[in-house]
C-alpha cells in the first residue's frame, strides 16, 4: 500500500457546471426542448431561455477559467442540442458548439470532462415513449452517446454517464414522467432506475471499442448516513437509506447487482422492475474505470414507525420544499432527522455542513470498489450580494469548500485513490430548485431572476482563495 501524504501531482482541481443550467439560447441553432425547458410552474424561478448565456460567451467563460488555473472543467452536453428530437436526425451546428468549447478549453490547456447526460432529457421522448420508461431510450440514449464518443473521443478523455440517477428519480415528474399514485409511481421509477442502469452500461461497452484510451464512469449523489442513536433499529434504518439511495444504484452500474437489502425491500413491495436476460451479465462486463460522484451533506436517519404506505411522499410540480416529509424518506423504513452534532442550513438538499462525511464517504466507496474517485460537485449555496466596490464576499463558500478540501486530504492520507475534485460551480446558474436566488458560482453573473442585467462575470472572493489552493496544488489549506 502507498499511502499518499498531499494531494497528488496531477490532481484535477475542477469546477463543475450543467448545460440547462448555463448555456441560455435553449432553442438556438436547431436546438430541441427538454424537459427542463419546460416553463416552470413556480413564479419567480428563471427558465432555461438565457440562463448564464454561456452558449454565447463560453470563450469568455473559459478564459476566466485559465486564469482561475483549472485543470478540470466538468460540464455536460445538452442531448436535445445534439439530437433535437432525442433520436433519428443529428443537429450539426449542436455538435460544433461543444467541439468549438472543447478545443477552447484545450488551447487554455484544461481538461475536459464530459457528463453525457445532466438531467436534460428530450422532451421528445418523453412525448414519444415516456422516456426512461421504455426500454427503446436504452437504445437512443446509447446512439447518442456513441455519436458524442466518435465526434470527441480523440480529444475527450474523461466522461461520466449519468448525472444523480439515484437524486433525479426521487422526484416525481422530474423526467416527465409521474403518477399520482404513489405505489404506482414507485414501480414505475425502479423500472426507469433499471433501463437508465442498462443504458450507462451498453454505452461503457460501446465506449470500451471507440475510445480504448479513454476512462467513463458513473456519476451519482453520495450520501453518508448516521444513525439517530445507537437503537439498533435506528442504524438498520441508516443501513437502509444508503443502501437504496447509493447501493441500489452503484452495485448495479459497478458490480452489475442488486444489492440484497435494497431488493429484498422492492420485492416485498411489489416494486421490481422487469429485467430482460442478459441485463445483469452486461452490466456487470461493462465496468467502470472510476466512480465520479458528488456531495453536499449526510442524513441522519432513524425508524420510521409511521405509516407502512407512501402516501405523505405528496408534491407540488417537482418544488420539494412543499412536501411533508424530505424526499429521501421512506415511510415505514426510515426518516431523516436533525443531526445535532452537525449545523443546520434548513435547507432540505444542502441539509447540514459535514466535511467528515466527505471523508467517510470517499474512504467507503474506496473500500466498497476499490475504484478511483473523483468528486465532481461539492458546493456552497448562498444569496451572494455584489456590493458596490464590485466585490462579492463569499466567505462562507471559501469555509465550505476549504474544509471540504481538507476532508478530501484526510481520505488521500487514510489510503484511498481521490484524483480530482470539482467546485459546484463555475459560475452562478440556474438552481434546479430557487433559479439565481440560489447562488453556487465562483464567478457572480450579474442577473437575477427578475433582471437579465448585463450577465457580466464577476469573479468573486472564493475565486481568488481557490486560484491560490491550485496554485500550490492544496497545500496551504
Ligand atoms: C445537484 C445537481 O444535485 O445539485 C445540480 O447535479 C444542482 O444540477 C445542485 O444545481 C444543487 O441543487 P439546486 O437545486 O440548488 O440547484
């Protein structure tokens, strides 16, 4: 075993962004809908139309970037830019603007990584065949994916699947697809879980013949769970949130299993999804070569001695603060509660601020599969007011992501194999949940939701510290 002291030589320092959330110009250039360009039903959160406006200024953007001294800049390729449609006829100038970002981005010598699909789905294929649903989007989404491998596999080396397979599929409609029935809505999202996890592992095959040189993997939400206390009852329900909410998803796309508590769980319910012979033999030859996976906090969980069915599970639209109980609860099995040893945001997606549990979840999934790991989204909300000296001072995002980083240097020197870490995110973007009102950048882009402004990049505080923390490759942390 080398066990390593400091961050290593060629450690990817990154920061992340997703297309729907930056590029704007959603129905430029032949650009099909997708279903997060869909007008939102919530007043006041910005759509898809302009968002950062990244598809018109990417070359300022990634100047900014070299000069930040990333090696990594994650991003995703909108598919319905590629395909409008979701299949048949591929959109040409869609697949130029990514290689004219590609190649910016390795003349300013950083590295692209690509996420082939970031919760933007077709809304043609949902149209078409209720998306993930059908087992024909197996097929459409590995086409697109070969496409992507054939125009940018020469210069694309690092790619990731599927963004938060396990988090996207908690919401109901967040695909397009739902049921007002929630027993019903549960089989259907294990069977859209099932096809999406044969559809990353059909693409890793065809990854495998057209980029022999280059590294995939999957890209989910991690979360470390505690238990409330030390009743047993409390740390088997902890056993069961990470089990259905990571292990579900990675024992599937890595070791081509369900895992037996998560499916002992979907049998008795009645939830299975139908698997076709062979499903499982290809996923478990279409191994990763990393895992990629992102991070805000943990949950603590206790037994849920409440109703055994999930009719609290109610929404509004996808807007997840209206429901009665956080959306990773499972009534009957388990319920996430405070943590008191942890700060509470009140916020339910970035409940608390634990660096520990970034240690303990990279030192887990090390030890789980034994991969190499890259955290491609770890980040700190906050309003961010630009004041009028024209400095944002985001002291609380340099906090955040400083412990962050030393977590990660913890579980560099217990032994695990960490090879990167991306901010979330670049700039400021359209929240999935608050639109601008939500800030994670570590550049302010002059809009709110309200006010398209000038869209000017503002690097902010954060920005600074973090050029500095590349610059000596972590070691002043
Ligand atoms: C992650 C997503 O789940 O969380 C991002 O991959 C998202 O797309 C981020 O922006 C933060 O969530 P939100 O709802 O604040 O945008």
């Amino acid at each position: 075993y080398k066990i390593k002291k400091s961050f290593p030589k060629d450690f990817l320092w990154g920061a992340s962004t997703s297309a729907f959330q930056v590029e704007g110009g959603y129905l430029e250039d032949g650009k099909g809908l997708s279903v997060k360009d869909i007008p939102s039903p919530r007043p006041g959160i910005t759509d898809t139309k302009m968002a950062a406006d990244h598809y018109h200024r990417f070359k300022e953007d990634v100047a900014l970037m070299a000069e930040l001294g990333l090696k990594t800049y994650r991003f995703s390729i909108s598919w319905p830019r590629v395909f409008p449609k979701g299949n048949g006829e591929v959109n040409e100038k869609g697949l130029q603007f990514y290689d004219d970002l590609i190649d910016e981005l390795l003349d300013h010598n950083i590295i692209p990584l690509v996420t082939i699909l970031h919760f933007d789905l077709p809304q043609a294929l949902v149209d078409l065949y209720s998306g993930w649903l059908s087992r024909q989007s197996i097929e459409d989404y590995v086409s697109y994916a070969k496409v992507l491998f054939q125009r940018f596999g020469h210069k694309v080396k690092y790619w990731q699947t599927i963004n938060e397979q396990n988090i996207s599929l908690l919401i109901p409609g967040f695909y397009g697809v739902k049921d007002e029935d929630p027993d019903k809505w549960f089989k259907m999202k294990y069977q859209m879980h099932h096809n999406m996890c044969v559809a990353q592992s059909k693409a890793i095959l065809s990854f495998r013949e057209l980029c022999p040189e280059g590294k995939i993997g999957p890209a989910p939400a991690f979360f470390q769970a505690y238990p409330a206390s030390s009743d047993p009852q409390d740390t088997l329900a902890a056993h069961y949130l990470e089990e259905i909410h990571n292990w579900l998803l990675l024992d599937l796309n890595v070791k081509g299993e369900y895992p037996h508590l998560a499916f002992s769980y979907l049998h008795e319910k009645g939830y299975t999804p139908e698997i076709y012979e062979g499903d499982l033999e290809l996923m478990k030859k279409a191994t990763p070569d990393f895992i990629a996976f992102n991070y805000y906090g943990s949950k603590c969980v206790s037994i849920d001695r409440g109703p055994t069915r999930i009719e609290n599970l109610e929404y509004e639209g996808n807007d997840i603060r209206k429901r009665k109980s956080n959306f990773m609860d499972i009534p009957g099995l388990f319920k996430t509660v405070e943590n008191p040893y942890l700060k509470d945001t009140k916020t339910e997606w970035m409940p608390n601020v634990d660096p520990m549990g970034l240690r303990m979840a990279i030192n887990k999934l090390y030890d789980r599969y034994r991969l190499p790991l890259i955290i491609t989204e770890n980040g700190f909300a906050s309003t961010d007011i630009l004041e009028e000296d024209g400095n944002v001072k985001d002291l609380g995002r340099i906090d955040y992501v400083s412990k962050h980083l030393k977590a990660c240097h913890d579980a560099i020197n217990n032994g695990a194999e960490l090879f990167g870490y991306c901010v979330w995110s670049f700039m400021d973007l359209l929240s999935t949940s608050q639109g601008f009102g939500k800030r994670y950048g570590l550049v302010y882009i002059n809009r709110s939701d309200e006010d398209e402004k000038d869209l000017a990049r503002i690097p902010k505080k954060s920005f600074y510290w973090y050029q500095g923390v590349i610059k000596n490759n972590g070691e002043n942390l």
